[in-house]
C-alpha cells in the first residue's frame, strides 16, 4: 500500500508572514479565511503541487 502526503497545516504566530515569506519562491497563496472556531488560515501551494496551510489562533 502506498500513501500520499495530500496536505500538511502548521500552527504559526503570524500566518500573514508565513504566507508573504513564501511568495517569492512561487508558491501560489490562497485566500485567508476564518474558521468558525476563530483561527485564521492561509493555504499556499507548492511549486511542485503539494499544499500547506497555516493556522494562526489568537
């Protein structure tokens, strides 16, 4: 049996500055979004397809 890694998330202090750090070596960023239990997420995408989200709680 062979498994895939579809997606990882993160928990980081600042997911604005996670995203923004990412840009420049082509990630695609996704929009933000606030989850009904009051984190914020960013979804970014890979250069390579794989895709990683980071969850910020205050």
């Amino acid at each position: 049996m062979t498994s895939v890694l579809n997606h990882v998330a993160i928990l980081v202090p600042n997911a604005n500055k996670a995203a923004d750090y990412l840009k420049p070596f082509n990630f695609k960023i996704g929009p933000k979004r606030k989850t009904f239990y009051g984190a914020l997420e960013i979804w970014a995408k890979d250069p390579s397809g794989k895709i990683i989200g980071f969850a910020q709680h205050n």
